[in-house]
C-alpha cells in the first residue's frame, strides 16, 4: 500500500538506513561491537592520533558521547588514549595491535553486509546510489 511518506526521500533513506544497520548490527554482535564503534574504529585508523573532540566532529555525535564509546574500546584494548605532550589535558587515540588485527575483519564484514542489504542493486546502481548520498551529505 503506498503512503505519503513514500514519496518522501527522508523516508526512504531512514527504511534503507534501518535495513543496512540490522543486517551491520546482526554481524558486529559476533564480535559485540555495534556500528558505531566499528565507525569510530576506522576512523582511528585513518587518522591515528586523534582527539575525541574531532572523533566526536566525524561520527556527528556529542563529544560527551565520545566517553563511553572510547571506554568500551579500551576496556576490550582495541583503542588506547594517549596523553599530548603539549596540552597535558589532551589525548591522542590510537588504535592497538589487536584493535587494527580487528579491523581488518570488520571491514570486511561490513563490505558483505552493504552488499547483501543492496543485493536488489547492481554494481552501477549501488555505486550511483553511493555517490547520490555523499552528494547529498556533503553539500
């Protein structure tokens, strides 16, 4: 049954959304991470060093949020916070040798996740649909 919501973009970007992250979520809890942290994970690892402040900034959240994200990282020593030399108050993130070992695997996994949730899609679809979105997230 189609609604006035069907038209909508919001709408459907939130029902794929959905879609994506309960097939990511389902795959993550083998590890007991969720995308978040899988997020935060990556983008330690591309810019090691890090403050939680700009780890906050990337993953569009509160910086207070940061908090208990990073002590989960650090309690399953995948992340470690390294106090910065010039501002005692600040610390650097990083990943750990067992944190980029996990990675790895969690890419991986969310590489066959995107593929399997967009299985309706062929290669060229799912790259114009990629491209669509960062369009539209980044204007």
């Amino acid at each position: 049954m189609d609604s006035a919501l069907d038209d909508l973009i919001g709408y459907a970007m939130r029902r794929a959304q959905l879609k994506l992250f309960q097939n990511l979520i389902e795959r993550l809890s083998a590890h007991d991470l969720r995308p978040a942290q899988f997020s935060a994970l990556a983008i330690i690892d591309q810019t090691p060093g890090l403050m939680q402040a700009d780890l906050a900034k990337a993953l569009a959240i509160e910086p207070p949020q940061v908090v208990p994200l990073l002590n989960k990282l650090e309690s399953r020593a995948l992340a470690v916070r390294v106090r910065c030399k010039p501002d005692k108050r600040s610390y650097g993130i990083f990943l750990s040798k067992t944190g980029e070992t996990l990675l790895k695997e969690l890419k991986q996994i969310a590489t066959e996740s995107d593929l399997d949730s967009t299985s309706a899609l062929d290669s060229q679809e799912r790259e114009e649909l990629l491209r669509l979105l960062k369009k539209v997230y980044q204007a």
